[in-house]
C-alpha cells in the first residue's frame, strides 16, 4: 500500500482546510503536519518558496499553493466532483475560487485574523488597528455586497451540492468569525443563508469542528487531535 500524502498546515487556516476538503471528497487518505508558516525553520523555503501553507507531500512530489492542490486532486481522481464540468460554469467556479483566496484571504486572513489572533496570541505583538478597521468597516462589507447580489437564495453556486467555490469562500467567513466579524444576517440574508447551508454540509462541518477544536488547544497537543480526528475518518471510511 502507498504511504497516505501529507499536508503541512494547521487545519485552522481556511487554504489548509480547502485542501482537506479535496482529499475527504476524493476518499484520498492523508497526514496531517500542523505547522505554523511563521514559526517554521528556514529549510521550509526549500518546499515553500513563498513560505505558506498548505504544501501537499507525496513522497518527493511536492505542491504549493491551495487551488492547484484542489485541481490535482479533482484530475487525478473520480467520484464526486470539485468543480462544474460545463466550462462555462466551470471558469466561473475558478473566479469565486480565486476572490475567496485572494480578495477575502487578504481582507479576512491577512485584515483581521493575523492582526486580531495570530500577532497577538502566537507572536505576541499587536495587531495593525487601520488594517484592522479597514478589513471591518470598508473591504468586508463591500465583499459582502458583491456576494449578496451573486450568491443562490437555496442551494448552492451550481446546484443542489457545495463544490470547492462555496467550501473556498464559505470557510474564510469562520477565520472571519474567530477574528470577531460575523456577517449581519439583517443586511446580507442571502450570504448569511448560504453561509448557514455550507456550514452544514459535509465534510467542511467536520472540518470546521476540528479547526474549533484547535482553536482551544495548546501547540503541543495540536497534533494529537487531528490524529485523532484523521483515525476516526478512517475507520468511518
Ligand atoms: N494562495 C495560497 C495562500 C496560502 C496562504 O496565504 N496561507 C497562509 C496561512 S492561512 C500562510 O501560509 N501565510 C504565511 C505567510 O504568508 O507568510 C493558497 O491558496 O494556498
């Protein structure tokens, strides 16, 4: 048998939880290495040129970056797809794909959750205060104008099943809401609907459990949940 593929991250960041995603839905078998991209030593560069997570491992092949993790994945594996097969749907599932890690990564993960959680609770220093405000009264609830005019009012992006650009855009809104921004059901109903719906379907519910989960825990004993979390999808499967 192939030993599983490793993927070095912390499930808590929403690029690593994408590629999570791709391998629960392809049934693909997976470690998991949490490390945290700022606290790693300078050989991570050697398989992390930008010095981001995730990296996906595969014996000597090596992959960076989130959404090519995520197309591997869909062409080198059947069964439930990750993305339209019509191209035009399909060119459109990539642009929600790159907004979500782009445009919201930068405004949720970069904005709000490395300036209001990392900085503070792991580098111990404070957080930038007009990112942070900027993130919140500006660039957010712009995002958040834009997706309520093009997010479904039932179902998902294209159909009746979430594929990766609603699992993409919709689990940024977690690291969101573990800086403190919650999306205001009032003002985006629809973008809170479908938040809710994502939220519920597999396997992103599981995984944003396993991230709550983490988010409590000490560095030291991180690793110890996800192989816990890893056994029991594996007996499960
Ligand atoms: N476009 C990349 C973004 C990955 C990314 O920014 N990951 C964050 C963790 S949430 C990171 O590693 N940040 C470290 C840094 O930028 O120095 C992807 O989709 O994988």
């Amino acid at each position: 048998m192939s030993e599983p593929v490793t993927i070095i991250g912390s499930p808590v960041s929403p690029y690593v939880r994408k590629a999570m995603i791709a391998l629960e839905v392809k049934g693909v078998p997976y470690r998991i290495d949490p490390q945290i991209p700022f606290l790693t030593p300078p050989e991570f560069t050697q398989i992390s040129p930008l010095r981001r997570v995730p990296v996906y491992l595969d014996g000597p092949f090596v992959l960076n970056d989130s959404s090519v993790i995520c197309e591997y994945l869909e062409e080198t594996h059947g069964g439930t797809p990750l993305y339209p097969a019509e191209p035009r749907w399909r060119a459109k599932a990539r642009w929600f794909e790159e907004y979500a890690d782009d445009h919201l990564g930068r405004n949720v993960v970069f904005g709000l959750f490395f300036q209001k959680v990392i900085r503070p609770f792991v580098l111990k220093e404070e957080g930038d205060k007009e990112m942070i405000r900027k993130a919140e009264e500006e660039t957010l609830p712009a995002a958040l104008d834009y997706l309520e005019g093009v997010l479904p009012e039932v179902g998902f992006l294209f159909g009746d099943r979430p594929m990766m650009a609603d699992f993409a855009m919709s689990t940024m809104l977690l690291n969101a809401r573990y800086a403190g921004f919650e999306v205001d059901a009032a003002r985006w109903p629809t973008v809170a609907g479908w938040r809710d719906r994502c939220f519920k379907a597999e396997p992103l519910a599981r995984l944003h459990a396993l991230s709550d989960t983490l988010m409590t825990t000490r560095r030291n004993d991180m690793q110890g949940v996800i192989d816990a979390y890893l056994a029991e999808r594996q007996s499960a499967a």
